[in-house]
C-alpha cells in the first residue's frame, strides 16, 4: 500500500471540513474522489500535500506518517500536487515553470526528463519559449501536471483537471492522464467533479459528502450505483 489515510479530520478555524475519513492507494492505480463542490475533495488534497495540517489521524505515505512534514519534504519524498485553478506562473515562459517543477532535485536528468514529458505534452514543446500567462486554458492545465510530473513523484495529485475545458480538451486531458499512469506506473488520486470522466479512467472510487465517505468501491461498483446515476452521473 503506497498511500494509507486513517480517521482524517481537518478543521478551518470552528468549521470541521473533514470527518473522520481513511482511503487507500496501491502502488500504480488511479483512485478518484468525486462529490460536489464544497464537499471536501481539495481539501483532502491539501492535506496530503502538506498545505493544511490535520486536526486528527494519520497520512501514512510509504509507510511514515507525513502529516507533520512541510509542503517541501513531502515533495521530495515523492508526493506532487496539481491543484485547481491552473496555477501557472504567468510571467516565466513553458519552460521556466517545468524547471520549477524539479526545484527539489539534485539529479542531473532534469532535462532529458522535461523532453520525455513533452512526448505527452507535445503543445508545450511547441510553445516552450512562451509566456504562460499567455497559454489558453487547456494549455495551462497541461502545464500545472507537467510541472509536477517534473519532480518525479510517485503520487500524483489532480485537482479538477477538467474544469471549464470544453469537451474536445476534456477527453484529450482524460487521455494523457491515462498515458501517464500506464507508462510511469505513477499512482494518481484525481479529484473531479466529472463523475463519468473520473470513473471511466479510474480503477477505484470515493464519495465524499459534507466532509465524509458515503461510498466507496470499484469504478465500476460507483457507476452502477443508483444513487451515483442519479446524483452524479445524470442517469
């Protein structure tokens, strides 16, 4: 078991945002977390990345507790957020943010690895030299996973990879993402609140409502779920 989360709870000043909530990720798998917005999804993520520390529990990452660790040793330990919101570095060019990326390595295989993440990302090489600010939407979104895929994780964190892409870029972002966990091998927890999108490319699932689990399963289990087709999917 790479990721292990038990009995996690997060508060924001009186405001619990997380009740109580443990999930798992093996090694090589996609787990995704759906629910509306404001159910605790980012959150969760922030937690595990090292943004917000825990009222109560436990994030057991490779076996060690991490919940008392800083943003930066969580990164270097093999833990890489791309949070919502496209959070590129306007002003640097495509290229300087991948570097940014690998701000926590020592290696000298920085750049043969930026050239190996454009065969995913190959617009990017195209714009390398290009202001991100400047990049549309999709571009932007597939510059914050290029980014953290520059610090060489083992778990990926995606937060809303999706959102307000149009449809044709949706698919093309739900492809790539797929791509990366076949050939890396790169465990990935994706936030989405394109339910059909994160169970068609997921193996395993989470609900999350008002801060807890309300079900959980196989991708397939959630989709066949009549409360998840009704609630979530539109069916």
């Amino acid at each position: 078991m790479l990721l292990q989360i038990k009995n996690l709870k997060i508060a924001y000043e009186k405001a619990i945002a997380i009740k109580d909530i443990s999930i798992c990720v093996d090694e090589g798998e996609i787990v995704t977390i759906i629910g509306c917005n404001g159910a605790g999804k980012s959150t969760l993520l922030q937690a595990i990345s090292g943004l917000l520390k825990p009222v109560a529990g436990q994030i057991i990452f490779d076996g060690k507790d991490i919940c008392k660790m800083s943003p930066q040793q969580i990164v270097t330990m093999g833990i890489a957020h791309a949070p919502e919101g496209r959070r590129v570095f306007r002003d640097l060019s495509v290229y300087e943010n991948l570097l940014l990326g690998a701000y926590t390595r020592k290696d000298k295989k920085i750049k043969e690895d930026i050239e190996r993440i454009y065969t995913y990302f190959p617009r990017l090489k195209e714009r390398w030299k290009q202001r991100a600010g400047s990049l549309s939407g999709g571009e932007q979104q597939m510059l914050t996973i290029a980014r953290a895929l520059l610090s060489k994780p083992r778990l990926l964190l995606l937060d809303e990879p999706s959102m307000g892409l149009a449809p044709f870029l949706t698919i093309e972002i739900s492809r790539i993402i797929n791509e990366i966990n076949n050939k890396e091998k790169l465990s990935i927890i994706l936030v989405e609140q394109n339910s059909q999108l994160a169970l068609r490319i997921s193996k395993r699932g989470y609900l999350v409502e008002t801060g807890s689990i309300v079900l959980e399963g196989t991708s397939q289990e959630l989709v066949a779920n009549d409360y998840v087709k009704k609630a979530y999917l539109g069916i």
